[in-house]
C-alpha cells in the first residue's frame, strides 16, 4: 500500500502546488540542507511549462502570487530573495 502526503490534479493551480510542495522545502534548503524539485513525464506533458512557467512572468506588474501563469522556479526564487529580506541571517 502506498502512502501519499498530496495528491495534485490538473485543476491545481501553481499557488497552490507551491505551496503544497515546494514551500515547505525552502525552509529546509535555508536550514543548509539539499533540496531537489524535479518534474518528470512524457514529452509534451508540461514539464517546462510547470517549471518555468507562462508569458504572464514578463509583466513586471505582478508578482509570484499574482501570476497564474508564473511556474515553479520564478516562484521559489522570488520567496527566497523575500526570506533574506525578512530573515538576513539567512
């Protein structure tokens, strides 16, 4: 029998994959440890777009949480840079 901790569909929206799935690891990655984050599948399932995201990130206008279009990495960054800010001991 297999556990899973989250199971997300294709009515998931990248806030919310976000923070079910990466969010939690960035406090981890700003604890010293290695975090990896892949996406894995069949050509033209996604993957580049999950990760990257849509044309929505080139609007200087919106933010990670505003964008539905912004993938996994422009979010991850974007959280991280505002952690130093908020916590400069990272």
């Amino acid at each position: 029998m297999k556990i899973y901790h989250i199971v997300l569909n294709v009515f998931n929206y990248f806030v919310k994959s976000f923070r079910a799935v990466v969010e939690p690891l960035i406090s981890q990655v700003m604890q010293g440890y290695n975090c990896t984050v892949f996406a894995y599948g069949q050509t033209g399932t996604g993957k580049t777009y999950t990760m990257e995201g849509g044309d929505g990130r080139d609007d200087p206008g919106l933010t990670w949480e505003s964008d539905p279009t912004s993938g996994i990495v422009p979010r991850q960054v974007d959280f991280c840079s505002c952690l130093v800010e908020v916590y400069p001991r990272f």
